[in-house]
C-alpha cells in the first residue's frame, strides 16, 4: 500500500512540474526569443530616425534577436505613443522618446509617466546663430542688451510652435529678459534659409545639422545652451556663465510600456549600452553629427529622474509662454 501511495504522489509531483515549466523545460522563459519592435514618431532619414536605426544595428548582435524599426509618423507623435502603448508590457516593444513626449504630456495629449525608461543614448545642445554678413549685433550680450531695449524687434527663426525649438528659445527669453518674436516653419531648411535670407536676425538649431555653414563662416554661433563651453566651440559663451540658466538640449532615448518586468528592462539596457559603445556603425554617425559632445548616456533610474526634471522645466515654461494655462 505504502509504495502504491508513493508511486501516486511522486506521480503527482511529475504532473505538477510539467505544468509549471514553460515548453522546452526551462524554469524561466528565455528573454529575448522573438523580434523586438522599435516605434519611431519620425519619418525615415530623419534625426531619431537615424539614431534608432545606427543603434538597433549593433544592438541586434547584442540581444541576437531581430529588431524592426516602425515608423508612425503625423499628430505630434501621439499615434505612435498610443500604439506602443496598446502592446503588451513583455519587452518586445520600445518607443524612441525625446523631448516631443515631454510637451506631450505638459498639454495632456499623452502621459510620458506610462512608460518605463530604459536608456538615454544622446543629449544633443542647442545654438542661438546670427548671419555674419547682415547681422549689426556681434555678441550675445548686444543682442540680449538690444532686445531688452526694443521689446520684439529681433526675430527668431526655429523649427516647429510649441515644441522643442520654442521652448528653449522662450526659456532663454524668459531668462535673460531678451523679448524676441519667435517665428516657427516647419522644417529646419526653412528655418536656416531665413536667416541666410536676412529676413530674421536669428537661428535656433543645434551645430551638428548646420555644421558646414559655421566652418564656411555663412553663420555665427554667439551662445550655447549647455553646462560649460565645448572645446570644439571654445570662443562661444554659455547662456549659464552670462547669468542665464538655460541648459536644455534635445535628447534621444528609449523606453517600454509601464509594467514591462524590470529584468528585462536591464537586459534591454545593457544591450543598447554595448551597443552606444559600438565602433563600426553607432560612433562614427554620433561623431559625424557632433552628438558625442555632450555626454548623452544615462541608465533606466537616472533616466526616469531626468524625466522628472524635464517635466517640471517644461510646464513651468509653457505656462510663463501662455501656451499652458496656469
């Protein structure tokens, strides 16, 4: 009777253990096991565009799984939030952030604290940029000294209303109590083509896109907004070290629905890690579009508090601009 009873319990025991492992036998599943999608707001050829595609080439290796970038472009990227979002919390879906998602979320029109953050790759610094050959106004601080005196006289050009471009150039405003009339096109040509144009005195854009024209001394960097000067521009002042505290600067990262187990988020991070170090393919474009002067990496925790910081800087100056109501 004893080794009848036995026979049954350990039988039972078998049966337990077959149901509790997944098939192949292994106690845990194998993370990667298919192909992981990569949503991107922006068209191909773009600047993320570029980013997300340079990376997932080494990172493939790494994670030795197939990787698809999907482009869902159009309404400032909220299809292309709204769709990461509806796929399951599980690691095979990444959605390219920036900067969009910050002033998404300050105008309600999507919720960056849905997402889990997993890597920082790139913070990218801005530029304000005169023409040399029609500007009268040499320095920041005339164009800052003139703008206070003539409320509105100077004109930016920038890429986009209400996003990046017009928040950076308004917070410097805000800062500085230089009162310039923003003036917003839809793409960074245009932009640049009216200040070479003469028809605004001013550029917002970052040195990478625009570097031919600065060593062709067509335009003029006069202030950066970063920490502390970069040695490839040493001549050109910070807003920081004139007594203006602007530092924002477009940054590129990646980031999985909210839920999405935290170790999967680790193994996603070091995988992108390894691949931001890769010398092939990812550095020579970083270096290529002067990405590499300004320290871009940060890991999942650190992430998420820059994100914090973002967005409190965001509101408080979309609201001072009256974009946002208080």
């Amino acid at each position: 009777m004893k080794k009848v009873l036995f026979g049954i319990v350990c039988l039972g025991c078998g049966f337990l253990l077959f149901v509790l492992l997944p098939s192949g036998g292994s106690a845990a599943e194998k993370f990667p096991a298919k192909t992981i999608e990569v949503v991107n707001q922006f068209g191909p050829g773009g600047g993320t565009d570029i980013y997300v595609r340079t990376l997932a080439i080494p990172a493939r290796r790494a994670l030795k799984v197939p990787m698809v970038i999907n482009n869902l472009t159009g309404g400032g990227g909220v299809p292309a939030e709204s769709y990461a979002l509806s796929q399951p919390a599980d690691g095979y879906t990444l959605f390219a952030i920036g900067p969009e998602q910050i002033i998404n979320t300050v105008f309600k029109r999507g919720d960056i604290t849905k997402f889990e953050p997993v890597i920082r790759s790139q913070h990218d610094q801005s530029m304000l940029f005169i023409n040399p050959e029609k500007s009268k106004l040499k320095t920041i601080q005339e164009i800052v000294d003139f703008a206070k005196k003539n409320p509105g006289a100077l004109k930016i050009s920038l890429t986009g209303a209400a996003g990046f471009d017009e928040t950076a150039v308004g917070l410097f405003s805000l800062r500085s109590g230089a009162k310039l009339t923003r003036i917003p096109f839809d793409g960074a040509q245009e932009a640049l083509s009216a200040l070479l144009g003469g028809h605004v005195d001013l550029l917002h854009e970052e040195p990478g896109v625009v570097m031919s024209l600065i060593e062709a001394k067509q335009i003029k960097p006069v202030v950066i907004f970063t920490e502390k000067r970069l040695e490839q521009f040493p001549d050109v002042p910070t807003a920081r070290e004139l007594g203006w505290d602007v530092i924002l600067g477009r940054w590129r990262g990646l980031a999985a629905p909210k839920g999405t187990p935290m170790e999967r988020i680790q193994t996603l991070h070091d995988a992108f890690k390894k691949a931001m170090n890769d010398k092939k393919v990812y550095q020579p474009v970083v270096k290529g579009q002067l990405l590499h002067l300004r320290p871009g990496y940060k890991g999942p925790k650190e992430f998420a508090q820059f994100l914090d910081e973002e967005l409190k800087t965001y509101t408080a100056v979309l609201r001072e601009l009256g974009f946002v109501k208080q």
